[in-house]
C-alpha cells in the first residue's frame, strides 16, 4: 500500500510518498516553494533512484504545484494513479470534528466554521484539499487531526473561565495542536526507555510550537488553546497575551480591531518582539550573538515562557521523568534548550552542556547525575498520519 502524505502551508507544498509495508519506506519526497509568488521552486527526489531535481517554475496556486508533484511521481516512482492508495494531510481544525477522518464536504465546512481560530492553517488547506480532489478525483484524501491527541484531556485543563453557556454554545476550549509530533515525540521516548508508566513534557518547537504534558502515553495538558495563538512564542504569531491589551489597543490607541488582528497574527511573536529583524530564530540568535538587545530579550522571553510550562507541567504530573525537544528550534537550538533548562536542577534536571552543543536527532543531553533524562528527537509527522490513514483504509 503506497500512501502520499501532504503538508499544506499558506506558500509551500511539501510531500512523501510512503510504501506502507513494514520498513515503511519513503519511495520519493519533494514539494514547491513560494505557491503564489511570481516566481515558485520545485523539487523533488525519487528515492528508488536516487536522483533529485530543483527548478523555478510557475505555481500561482496550490493546484498547479500538485500537479507537478503528480508528473513526477508518475515519472519513475509510480505506473499509474491508482498505485496511490490515499492522499494524507495532517490536518489542523474542525468544530465538532477530530480523530481521522474522510475529508468530505461536511468535513471539509467543519474546518471552515473554525478558520477565525486557525486562520493561517485552515483556509490554505481546505482549498488545496479541493484541488486535490478535483485532480485525483478517485483517491482517498484522509485528514489526521492535530486536535486527536489531546482529546482525553481533564476539564480543568480544557475548559475556559468564561460562562459555560457560552463555552457549550460555541465549543469553546482548549483544543491543543500539533498532535503528530507530540504523538511521535512521547511514543519515540516511551520506546527508547522501555516503558510506558512515565511523565513526560515534549516540546515541539517549530515555527509554530507547544508543549505538552504527557502522562502514561496521554495528554493531560497542553500550550496551545482554543486556537494556535497563545501559549510559548511563536515565529510571527502571538503566545500567552493578556486579552485586554486588544481592547485598550482599539479604544484607546486608534488601532483598528483588523489591524489588531493582523498584528497578532502576523507581527508579534519572535518576528514583534525582536524588532521586526526575522521570524526565524536562527536569524534572532545571530543577531542576538552579535550583541542586538531586542533580540537577545526575543530568545530569552523564548525560553524562559518554555521554562515555565516545563515547571508547571512537572507540578501538573506530579513529577517528570524526560524532557523531549523536537521541532526546527527543539532539534537545532542548543542555545534555547540550554537557556530554558537553566535552573531547573531544583527539579532533577541537569543538562550535559557539552552533549547539548553536539546534540543530533535520538540524542540523550542529560548529564550523567541527571535525575530527569533530556532527549533530542528528529520527529517525524508524516509517519504517524501514514499509519492513521492505513488503519483507516483497513477498516473497510
Ligand atoms: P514549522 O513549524 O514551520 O513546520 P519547523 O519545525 O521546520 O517549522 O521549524 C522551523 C523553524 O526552526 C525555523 O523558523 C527556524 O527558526 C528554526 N530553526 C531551524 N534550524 C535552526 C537552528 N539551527 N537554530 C535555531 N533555529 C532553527
């Protein structure tokens, strides 16, 4: 069973193609960049092969890129269309709705009743899921809700302090996010210390990032709320924030409640908070290296909103026994581990700074004496949507 795994973002298309059996193969992978732009890049590598191209072309939509993605696949990977047993997507939102599911139209309308909560994730998706289903009209597309894994959290985790009505009415609570990745951050630790019974606090820090408390395999808490704009810093995006700053913006400082909006969507996190220099921490770190203090304060207020939830999440689970970073930042940022640790001996955990400098993926960074065990894990999102996506298919 071959299944393509997508990942829609609001300017790019990434893909893999996985032959399903047990060595779980990637047959090819690749996707286009700048969808949109005037001028788009494409890529794309066919691993039975070996070989790998990377060209401009011209993607003034999402539909245009998929297709290209198709010829290629077409062209040496795969015969014919029907070798493609499901299109995957690790879908983000949808009122009333979660799990793995069919993306059908009522699916697809579920997303969009909560594109106010992910505006920059559901509107691109929904409508590259409509082109992939006007282009491979006989194809499966399944979506893997990043909602699914925290869905046994306890109500005092999930639930708002705002009147209950209006929580039932309009399902209003935390929801929580990026549930492949945690999923595969906390199954990957569970396996590598041989058991299940642990409490853990996975970080997934990415351009978009949360964390997770993680208690014999289950979520009981997360950063991210109702929507992705809250908890730690995000690239452009705001984190935790005090909801009235919005109403004196409007009422006492002349700013538009869309511009408001915008801003919070767009110009905050590390992007705001370090002066406009990047949304990409490497940038930030490299600024702040060469003395820039906005950006020095950008990374410390990074690392010390990941401090704080890794202390509360150890006081939530009554104990921590690992502390996981995947994710672009969580993988490559010995600075934002190191800084976000510091400190927290009073809890057992003691960072080996030589091995947090070195770390590569599957690395374990606590100091030898370290009560609590450090892990640096190269996740990977799109092999748990292939194993949903297969489950799904097999139920028939
Ligand atoms: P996304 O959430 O967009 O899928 P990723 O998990 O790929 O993102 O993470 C992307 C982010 O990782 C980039 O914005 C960048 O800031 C960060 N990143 C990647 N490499 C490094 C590095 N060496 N040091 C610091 N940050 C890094």
């Amino acid at each position: 069973m071959n299944i393509l795994i997508c990942n829609v973002g609001s300017t790019s298309l990434k893909y893999q193609l996985f032959k399903m059996d047990e060595f779980e193969t990637v047959l090819a992978s690749g996707g286009a960049e700048r969808v949109g732009a005037s001028k788009s890049v494409f890529y794309h590598k066919n691993n039975k092969t070996g070989e790998s191209v990377r060209f401009d072309d011209s993607f003034p939509t999402h539909g245009e890129a998929i297709s290209a993605m198709l010829n290629h696949l077409l062209n040496g990977c795969i015969s014919s269309m029907e070798e493609i047993s499901c299109v995957g997507f690790k879908v983000v939102h949808a009122k009333g709705v979660t799990g793995v599911q069919y993306l059908t139209e009522d699916v697809l309308q579920a997303m969009a009743d909560f594109n106010s909560v992910a505006p920059a994730h559901n509107p691109p998706y929904i409508a590259a899921i409509r082109q992939f289903a006007e282009l491979m009209p006989n194809t499966p597309l399944i979506g893997s809700f990043e909602t699914a894994f925290h869905a046994q959290m306890p109500p005092e985790a999930y639930l708002y302090p705002i009147p209950l009505e209006l929580s039932k009415q309009h399902a209003i609570r935390r929801y929580g996010f990026h549930g492949a990745s945690l999923e595969y951050l906390s199954t990957w630790t569970a396996q590598k210390m041989g058991r299940q019974d642990l409490k853990l606090v996975c970080c997934h820090l990415g351009g978009s990032g949360s964390l997770c408390a993680v208690k014999n395999g289950i979520s009981i808490d997360t950063t991210m709320g109702m929507g992705l704009q809250c908890g730690v810093l995000q690239n452009n995006r705001i984190g935790d924030m005090d909801p009235y700053i919005i109403f004196h913006l409007v009422e006492e400082c002349g700013m538009e409640l869309q511009e408001v909006k915008t801003m919070l969507q767009t110009k905050s996190g590390l992007y705001g908070m370090s002066g406009f220099v990047s949304n990409d921490l490497r940038d930030i770190q490299k600024a702040a290296d060469a003395g820039n203090t906005d950006c020095q304060n950008a990374v410390k207020a990074y690392s010390y909103g990941i401090k704080k939830y890794i202390g509360a999440y150890t006081a939530a689970m009554g104990g921590v026994d690992a502390i996981v970073f995947g994710g672009g930042i969580g993988r490559n940022s010995a600075p934002v581990r190191a800084q976000s640790l510091e400190g927290l001996e009073c809890l057992g955990v003691k960072l080996d700074t030589n091995k947090n400098r070195n770390a590569k993926g599957g690395d374990d960074i606590s100091a030898g004496d370290s009560r609590v065990r450090i892990f640096v894990v190269d996740t990977n999102e799109e092999i748990i949507v292939a194993r949903k996506a297969k489950a799904l298919l097999e139920q028939q």
